[in-house]
C-alpha cells in the first residue's frame, strides 16, 4: 500500500472521473506518494498548517501507471507514480487535519 496526500479541492474537481491527476504532475512530470512509515514526515515537512487534506490509499497492484521508488529527502526511497492513478487503485480515502 501507498499513499499520497492531496486536497480536498484537488478530489473534488476531478469526482467523477475514472482518474485522479494531482494539480503538480503536470509540472513535476510524476504523483509524489510515501509509505505509512514516511506519512507523518511528509504532513509535517510539506503540509504544516493545512486543514483540508486527504490520503489516498493506493493499492500498487492496481496501479496502471509506473510505479518506482526513488531516493529523495535524506537519500529516502519514495515511490512515485510516473502518470494518472485509475480510481480502482484508490482502495481507501481518509480526511487529515495536520
């Protein structure tokens, strides 16, 4: 399982579509997601203050995009998701307040 975090107004534009496409992919050229372990990091390094969040729990198998884990902050595997996560990968949506 991995997950990414996203904002509530990000999911709601794009509800009814049979894919999500986080609002920086298209300037990153890949979706940023974390372990469980690495969550609580990314809340407190990239999230601190926001209220209107949400977790994606991605089932990997599913993914129809690229999965890799590459090294990032403090030489850290992280998985990224080289295109569009299909919905049927989302497993499971939790609201975050960091």
């Amino acid at each position: 399982m991995i997950y990414h975090i996203t904002r509530l107004k990000d999911w709601e534009i794009q509800k009814e579509k049979t894919e999500f496409t986080p609002s920086d992919y298209y300037r990153e050229g890949f979706i940023h997601c974390c372990t469980f372990d690495q969550v609580k990091g990314v809340l407190e390094r990239y999230f601190k203050g926001k209220t209107d969040l949400m977790l994606l729990h991605i089932e990997e198998a599913k993914l129809k995009a690229e999965l890799k884990y590459e090294p990032s902050f403090n030489n850290e595997k992280f998985p990224h998701i080289y295109g569009m996560i299909n919905k049927n990968a989302i497993v499971e949506i939790s609201v975050l307040a960091s």
